[in-house]
C-alpha cells in the first residue's frame, strides 16, 4: 500500500475534479462535456476562457454558437458537442 500511495502522488487530479471543487453542477457539467475525449490541458484551457465570459447558463445562453466555438477551441468536435 505504501508504493501504491506514493505512485498515486505523483498524479494529477483530472481537470473534472478540479472544476468539481467549486461545486457549481453547472459549471461541472459543462466541463464534463468539454472533456469528452478530450485532454486535460485542452478541456481546462477551454473551460477557463469559457467560463471567463460565461459562468452561468443565462450568460451561455446569451452566447452566438460562433463566440462559444471561439472560446471552446480547441476542443474537439466542437458541433456535437453544442448540439
């Protein structure tokens, strides 16, 4: 148990359980969409400038498609995930 404590250390939790900490679902939810194979690094990077603009649903939704494929990219099947 002790090798295993210290393998697990040297890991970083995945960026989800970062914007989880927070604890805003709204704000989880859209990260758990933008992670959707997706790397941490991308999806956090999305997710900051998102929520930089919009950390509400009413401010998303007051969002044109075109500023939140700006603001996501780039992530990954940006249509489907939007859609």
């Amino acid at each position: 148990m002790g090798r295993i404590r210290k393998q697990i250390r040297q890991f970083r939790l995945p960026i989800v359980s970062v914007v989880a900490e927070k604890r805003d679902p709204f704000l989880i939810l859209i990260s758990c969409i933008l992670s959707l194979r997706t790397q941490d690094a991308t999806t956090g990077a999305a997710s900051a400038r998102l929520f930089h603009v919009a950390a509400t649903p009413k401010a998303l939704a007051l969002l044109d498609r075109r500023r939140i494929e700006k603001l996501i990219y780039p992530v990954g099947f940006t249509a489907r995930k939007q859609g």
